[in-house]
C-alpha cells in the first residue's frame, strides 16, 4: 500500500495538500520531518487542540491517537473523515483522491 509521501505528487496534482498533525512537541516534529525527508506539512500538537476539535481518539492501550484521516474542503468544510481503530486502520490513498476528485469536479 503507498503511503502518504510516495503519491504526494497526485495529491499536490490535484490541487490538495497534506497536513499531518501530530501530538509530539515542534521540535521533536522538525527533526522527525527533517531526517524523514517529508514534502508535505507537519503539525506539532502537544496539547491536543487539532486532536479535540476533530475528536480523534486517544487509546493508551493502542499506543496513543488512533489514526484520523480527513479531507477538508477550501471553506474549511470536513467532507471526508475516517477514525481509525488501529494504528494501521488508515484508507488507501485511492480513497483520498476519489473523495478530492469528486470534489474538483463539482467546483467546476
């Protein structure tokens, strides 16, 4: 399964841009995005505000936040959400671009 990073082109094609948020502190984010070489936008949220607003779960037993995977139009709209019940419960990248295509086609 592609990961996120390896079809951030299709995505950037597609006039969308990833964010991914995540709970650690900014410099813990800096260093992680630096030696991973990730194109796309890093978020540090050590205290949990992105996490609460879009009521991700934190599940101490499952290591942490669950995955959540959203698609957000330009008026800032959720139009596509999925709440993981794992740390590998996460869609296919197909499924993000359907969503985003659909999404252009009707903003034509």
């Amino acid at each position: 399964m592609a990961r996120l990073r390896d079809d951030y082109e299709k995505f950037t094609l597609r006039g969308a841009e990833i964010v991914a948020v995540g709970p650690d502190r900014e410099e813990v984010f800096r260093n992680y995005w630096a030696r991973e070489e990730l194109p796309f936008i890093g978020l540090p949220d050590p205290a949990h505000g992105v996490a609460r607003l879009y009521r991700q779960e934190v599940n101490l037993f499952k290591l942490g936040r669950m995955p959540l995977n959203s698609v957000i139009d330009i008026a800032g709209r959720i139009r596509y959400i999925h709440y993981g019940s794992s740390m590998t419960d996460i869609p296919r990248n197909e499924v993000f671009f359907n969503v985003i295509d659909e999404l252009n086609k009707t903003s034509m």
